[in-house]
C-alpha cells in the first residue's frame, strides 16, 4: 500500500519555510524546517548496516545536505526495539559546545537489516565557529523571565549550580524553586548564540511554564508545560465497577518499607493526599507496613471524611501504577521518556508522577504538568460540585434558585453575602453580557448575561467597576455550569451561576436584593480521584508531551486534549468521558463521540478543549474500525502510541494521522481502517491545517486513497 499521504523512499521532505527575521533575531523550533520521511512498505533510505543507528543518521544527512558539524552535534538519548515488528526506534538530540540545542530533535526508526525507514527531524544547521557567549547570567535571565509572566517577585537567590544548570531557592508560590539551564539558541544569521531556558513552577493552579531567554535577555518564547480539564476512578469509577481489591504482587508497584493509607510511593507515582495545596503530602492517614490498602469507600459521606480520602489515595496510586503499565506494554517506555524512578540504567529516571489526591488548589477539574524527561510530573485531582447545584441565591418574595460558583471565584460562606442586584449596562452589542468595561454597579451585585466573552474577563469587569459580587444567568438551558477561566489578575468577588429561566424572573423581580450562599450543610461532592476517565486523560497529556514532543499552541492543544480523552474511551469503551464526576450521563464534553457532529473544518482555534473533541471522535471511530477487525483495546493503544515515534513535534490532524499510518506500513487493512476514520471527520487526503495566531484555518477532505476505495 502507498498511502498518498506518506513519502515514497526518495530524498522528499515536508518542511515549513523559514519566517523571515532580523539578522539577530533567535529562531523558536518552529521557525526551523521539520522534515518527515516516511519510507513505503518494503523500502528504505539507506542501504543494510551492521553500524551503529546513530552513525547510519549521520551518514545519511551527511549524504543529503548536511553539514559535518550538524551531524557531529547529534546526541543519543535513547533507543528501543519493538520485538514483533523487528523496528528498531532512536532518539537524538543536539549538543554544540557542551550545550543542548534548544527543543530541536531527531526520532528515526530502523528495520531488522539496520536500514532507515524513517526519520523526523528538526535539526538545526551548526556554524563553524561553534556558539558565542552569552552577555547576560542566570540571574538576569531569571528576572527577564519573571517580569515576562508578571510573576511579581525579587530574584531568588542560588540554591545549586550543576553543569549548565542554575537551580535558585524556591520561596513562596513556587512548587519548587525556578530551573534556569545554558543552552544553544540558533540564530537568523545561521550563527547560534548560548541562551537559558528558565524553568518556574508556580503552586497556583499547577503552572509548569518554561521560558526561553537569548543572550541579550530577550524573551524568545513562553511554553506552558500544564495542561488542565474537567472530567472523570474505582477500577472504572463507582457507578460503573464495584470497589474491589487488587493485586499488585509481582508487578513492582510498591516501594518496600512502611507507608500511610494517605501517602503511598513506589517506582512509577507517588500518590498522597494534598488538601492544603502545598505540593506536599498532608502527613495524615494510618501506617500501613503489610502492603495492603483496603479503606472502603462510603459514598453516604462526604469524600473529605478519613476513610474517603483513604480511598482516594490509594485508588489513585492504583490507576496511576495500571495506565503506566498499559502505556508500557504500548511503547511508552523508558526510551520514550516515560515516567518511573528508576529506568534501569538509562537517562531519564527519577521522574515517577507526583499524584496529589483531592488538591485543594481548585474544583471541578484536574491538571498535569510535564517537565522534561528525568524529572517528576505532577497531577492534580480536585473534588466536584455535586451533580446537583451547590449555592443558591435568595430573592426576598420571588424565590430561591439554584446556582454554581465559578471555578476561580473565592469560596462562598452558608452565611454569603446580601446587596442589592443591579442588571449590568455595558452598552454595546449585547449590553447585558458584561463584556465590556460598564459602570453603575459600585457596592451591588452585578447581574449579566452568559456569552460573548470569557467569564474571567466579566467578572474582572464587575471587579473592576466596583461591584461585591457577580450572577451570571445561563443563557443555554436552565442548568446552571461551573464557570472556568484562568484570571489574568486576581479577583476577589465572588461569582456564581444561575439557570436561564430564573436569570428571566430574576431581571423581572428588579429592583431587589439578593443574599448568595452555599447550601448548608453542604451537598456531598464526587471525587475526581475515583474518575478513571479523568486519570487516564491527565496522564495522556504527559504521553503525547513526552513522546511527540510540544503540544501547545491551539492546533497541537486541541489535539493534546483529544487524545487525551482517547485513552479513556478506548480502555473504557465508552463515547462519553467523566460522567460519574459532572453527574451528567453525557459527560464533560458537548456530545458524544460517537456519530458526533463536529469536522475538522469546524476547528477553528476557539477553545483546545472543544476543538479537541473532533480529535477525540476521530480517536473513537478508530478504536471501533479497528476493534470490528479484531483489535482489542491494548492493540489499539499500541497502534497509536507507535504513532507517535514517527509524528514531529507540534503536530496538526493530519501529522497525527501521518504518524498512525507510517507506524502501519504494509499492512493495508488497517491503514484503511484509520484513513476512513480521519477522513469521516474531514482528515481525509489534501486535508490541512494551520496555525495563524491564535486561530486554525483547517481545509478539510473526506477523500480516502484510490486504495481504500
């Protein structure tokens, strides 16, 4: 099969022109040409070899372009064999003057005979005359860095100085101390320049961002590391699967020695509750030192009890030790840069997932942040509203309405707050939305309209105009959601929402006042930790940004969320994601995924999460296609996570599908199989996306190769 998709074995390449710069200007790995090459069933770029891998990719780019000192620069960090198929899989790097060429990467993939079939890459051509110094040192980079994410503090001090990497002291808001490492930064001129690549892991919502400073202190570039969603574990979680003890004998989990029920450790996570939200254990919990952790859950209670939180660990260090485990077997391995303490002698260890059970830095959602290999993720599991709305707000002769506080507001009191309720009049276009800076509401509360506009930016707008507090009426049905965002600046109102009809008999009821609290006692929330839906896709984020590489940016997030929930709804075999946490038996996102609407012409860079579900229905028809051909779940998983050997970083749908495909060479079925589920859904031949700012401008096919026709 030659899919027309992929590259014939001949010297072709996909490269991305160069943007145009200023001589001095440094390069991000964007502005860098990516080249894919992919080699036909059969076929291969080079001739059989007995030489190392890593001599066969030099020669090869020696061969075709490139120079001697970009081959020279070339750096192993890790090679696989994938038994079956006899594929042999190798990553590089670049180094130049004992420095690590920023994010650029090789990944090559060889047959039984040694010859080279495929390679992606990056690579950044190296000058003669090596890299030049920088004018600036970690401290001021660090400062460039901070006053960049208007992180308002002093540069700390140095804590420790290892080669080319300056770790300074942590102080307070950080989850440890910022990272600032020397590395190589090609330039416009075709010169390279030493540059620092600063590393701050802020403790409020999980913030993992790297920054890349040059030698002037010029930002280059901001990357966040954190990915955060709203989902859904037991084995599946308690509406699905009865609580039931598990093994883990033989299996390596567990680190020898005593343990609590509420901090649990082991060579692939390290799992421990973490109400106060100080990226610590809690230090409570009873000692455990036989290995068995058997609290039962009590879902008559709420998940804050003793026992509940017992059980929140120790099923979060259960899930967490099963997906590592699933993923291995898929070839998410050391090689791969996955996530264990000790990797058997090869680079990357010392890196298991921290797993704070019921965080308390937020609700209604989980995050993970990915640093790079050799050092420890974290993922945070908060609590969830109760399915049924938790605050009410309180009208004097008309009524008591239903209402949720926003995810970033401040915690609501059973006392809460009484004023009086002012409609907002922003005066344009919709003028009730609060999208625009509106006055009139000084000392009241803020009553506006859903739509328009981020939640954040009309609740920074009431803030801003003076107002006590915000009511958002629904404006989609009359169940009222949580409203998300990530403030730009701190907000100090609270805020709720509540359902569509009674926004309308609330604006019929003005003038009034209104008191807004939170039910007492309070309704019993569900536990995000009990969500295996929501674990496996916290932890897809550390796979895809381990093994393809960056995943930010609107195209390449939409698809990081996707395939995220593409994990959960193949092991589960379920279209619907999170519905035990939201309550809701359609789940999280806006409709199922099968049959589901949305094309990928319809991605237009919105919002990751809802683009990212067109991602996730093409993930579910491949799961079904290939289940229907005899394929079992773990097959699946393997199939896509091969993929990801042979997909650049940043990768668009069609990179994706690309990669799947490359990773199915000569077997004919099941290309098709997966070409049909892409081209359903828009992906199909011709398709491509783009990036253009902040927006996707995607072309869409539903054609498939003559072949599978």
């Amino acid at each position: 099969m030659k899919p027309t998709s992929l590259l014939p074995a001949t010297l072709l390449a996909a490269g991305i022109a160069l943007a145009v710069h200023a001589a001095d200007a440094p390069l991000r790995p964007t502005d860098l040409p990516t080249r894919v090459l992919h080699a036909d069933a059969g076929r291969a770029f080079t001739l059989p070899s007995s030489a190392a891998p890593s001599a066969v990719v030099a020669s090869y780019l020696r061969a075709h372009g490139r120079s001697d000192a970009t081959a020279r620069s070339l750096r192993v960090h890790g090679q696989s064999l994938q038994a079956r198929k006899g594929v042999r899989f190798l990553r590089l790097g670049q180094e130049v003057g004992g420095l690590a060429v920023y994010d650029t990467y090789a990944k090559a993939a060889f047959n039984a005979r040694g010859q080279l079939v495929s390679l992606v890459e990056n690579l950044a051509p190296v000058p003669a005359k090596g890299v030049s110094r920088a004018s600036i040192d970690e401290s001021m980079a660090l400062a460039a860095a901070l006053q960049a994410l208007r992180i308002p503090a002093q540069a700390p001090r140095v804590a420790l100085r290892s080669g080319t990497s300056t770790r300074f002291a942590s102080g307070s808001g950080f989850v440890e101390g910022p990272l600032v490492t020397r590395v190589a930064v090609p330039m416009a001129d075709g010169s390279m320049q030493e540059g620092f690549l600063v590393q701050t892991w802020r403790t409020s919502g999980n913030r993992l961002v790297e920054t890349l400073v040059d030698g002037k202190g010029r930002v280059v570039e901001t990357v966040s590391r954190t990915n955060s969603d709203s989902y859904n574990v037991f084995v599946v979680d308690p509406e699905k699967s009865a609580q039931e003890i598990v093994s883990g004998e033989g299996k390596g989990w567990l680190f020898a020695g005593a343990h609590t029920t509420q901090d649990i450790a082991g060579n692939n996570v390290h799992a421990y509750l973490d109400a106060v939200n100080d990226g610590a254990p809690d230090g409570g919990g009873s000692s455990v030192s036989d290995g068995n952790f058997l609290a039962s859950f009590d879902p008559a209670v709420q998940p804050s009890t003793e026992t509940n939180r017992d059980v929140a660990v120790q099923n979060l260090f259960y899930l967490n030790n099963v997906i590592h485990d699933r993923l291995y077997q898929a070839g998410f391995d050391e090689v791969a840069g996955n996530f264990q303490e000790s990797n058997g002698g090869l680079r990357g260890g010392s890196d298991s997932v921290n797993a704070e059970a019921q965080d308390g830095g937020g609700t209604d959602n989980a995050n993970f942040s990915t640093p790079r290999d050799g050092r420890n993720p974290r993922m945070q599991m908060y609590l969830w509203s109760s399915p049924d709305p938790d605050h009410q707000v309180i009208v004097p002769n008309v009524g008591t309405f239903g209402a949720r506080r926003a995810e970033f507001s401040p915690v609501i009191t059973a006392t809460g707050f009484t004023d009086d309720v002012v409609l907002v009049n922003d005066g344009t276009g919709t003028t009730s939305d609060g999208c625009e800076a509106f006055g009139g509401v000084s000392g009241a509360i803020a009553l506006m309209d859903r739509g328009s506009c981020d939640f954040v930016v009309k609740v920074q707008n009431a803030q801003a105009a003076g107002a006590v507090g915000v009511i958002v009426a629904n404006n989609q049905g009359d169940d009222p959601i949580v409203m998300g965002g990530t403030p730009t600046t701190t907000i100090t109102i609270p805020a709720v929402m509540i359902g569509q009809t009674d926004g309308t008999t609330l604006k019929g009821a003005l003038p009034t006042t209104a008191t807004v609290r939170v039910i007492d006692p309070p309704l019993i929330r569900r536990d995000g930790d009990l969500d295996s839906d929501i674990v496996w896709h916290e932890y897809g984020h550390g796979l895809t940004w381990r093994m393809i590489g960056r995943m930010d940016g609107p195209m390449s997030g939409a698809i990081g969320e996707g395939m995220s929930d593409v994990l959960s709804v193949i092991v589960n075999d379920n279209d619907v994601v999170a519905e035990y946490s939201v309550g809701n038996a359609l789940g999280l996102r806006s409709e199922p995924y099968a049959n589901y609407s949305r094309t990928y012409g319809d991605v237009t860079g919105s919002e990751v999460h809802f683009d990212g579900e067109v991602y996730g229905a093409i993930g579910w028809r491949v799961w079904k296609n290939l289940q229907g051909n005899g394929d079992s779940a773990d097959d699946v998983l393997a199939t896509l996570v091969n993929g990801m050997n042979y997909t650049p970083a940043h990768p668009t749908f069609e990179d994706m599908r690309d990669g799947i495909l490359a990773g199915l060479a000569g077997d004919q079925t099941r290309q098709c199989l997966v070409w049909e589920a892409f081209a359903h859904y828009g992906v199909g031949v011709g398709a491509k996306g783009a990036v253009r700012g902040s927006k996707v401008v995607a072309t869409e096919s539903m054609l498939m190769p003559p072949e599978c026709q």
